[in-house]
C-alpha cells in the first residue's frame, strides 16, 4: 500500500534515527517488530476460527478477535516496517 504524505513524513524522520541508533538496540527494535508483525495476523485468523469451531453465539473468542483486529490496522498504520 502507497504512504501518503503524512507517512511518508514520518518515515522520513525515522530512518535518520535507525542509521544513528545503536545497533544493538536497532535490532531489537527490528526484530520485536517482525515477530510482531509475522504473528498478529494468525492470531486473528486462529481466534476468528476457534469462535467459530465453538458454535453457537459470539463469544469471549471473538470479543478478543475484533480487539486484535484493532492492533492488526494499527500496525498496518505504522511507517515503521517501511523503515527497517
């Protein structure tokens, strides 16, 4: 997906701070977001799935799919892996 202008801004002033940083932290910061980012989306899709191997009305399981769904489109918000 295009970053608009205001995304780009913010990436724009990131990646100096990334080329500067240490990179111990750097990295840290780099891998948390990946594992973050590889493992949001199956989250989502097991708690949807599970709810529904469960029958019956919506419950518990999808109270906490549509909570990380809200994680999901902030991440999908973030500048951050156009960055690392």
């Amino acid at each position: 997906m295009a970053m608009n202008e205001t995304q780009k801004a913010r990436a724009e002033a990131l990646a100096p701070l990334f080329r500067n940083m240490d990179a111990h932290t750097a990295q840290e910061i780099r891998e948390s977001y990946y594992r973050i980012a590889e493992n949001l989306r199956p989250l989502v899709n097991a708690l949807e799935i599970a709810d529904l191997d469960h029958g019956g009305p919506a419950g518990p399981l999808l109270e906490e799919h549509y909570i990380f769904c809200e994680l999901l489109e902030k991440l999908d918000k973030s500048v951050l892996g156009a960055v690392l």
